[in-house]
C-alpha cells in the first residue's frame, strides 16, 4: 500500500534551503519516492497556521510502502540534508498510509 509524506515548512533562510534541496530532492528518486506536490501557493481552510513569516511550503512525497518511506527518512543521504534543513527552516513533517 502506497505511503505520503506531508511536510509543511516555514522557510528562514531562502538560500540555505537551496542547499537542502540539492542533498534532499536527488534522495526521494533514490528510494523510489515521486513528488506530488510542492509550493507555497496553499490556501488553508481550517487549522492552525504560521502565524507570521512567509507562507509555509507544502511538499508531498508518494512511496510505494510505508516502509520504503521510512528508509528514505531514515537514509544518511536523506538526514545530511534534514541537518541543513533544520538550520533554515521549521515545520512538521508526518508519513500516512494511503488507502487500500
């Protein structure tokens, strides 16, 4: 069964997460992940938001298990470029089971 990771970010520093993107997107092709969506043009409806800064960024990830996305997460290629990651932006990452 296909598995979603969900990661909403305010980013703090635009080019350091440059930086993280060039260690972090080559990853998700690596174990087999595709991204579905990313961007900074969300419209919330309900829910707590960022309550200042810019607009959070959205991204998407499809795996095609649960497991196969816990080993992207957990990859040292993938935790290199979260290190980067946490130095320029916060936010909440989660992975859920798609539907049968």
């Amino acid at each position: 069964m296909v598995a979603y990771v969900v990661n909403q970010f305010a980013i703090l520093d635009a080019d350091r997460y440059k930086d993280y993107q060039k260690i972090g997107a080559p990853s998700i092709a690596q174990y087999g992940g595709r991204v579905l969506a990313a961007g900074t043009d969300v419209t919330d409806f309900e829910g707590v938001t960022f309550a200042e800064g810019p607009p959070p960024r959205v991204i998407i990830l499809e795996f095609d298990t649960l497991e196969a996305a816990q080993r992207w997460y957990e990859s040292d290629e993938y935790q290199a470029a979260k290190r980067i990651r946490e130095t320029c932006a916060m936010g909440r990452v989660f992975i859920v089971d798609g539907t049968a």
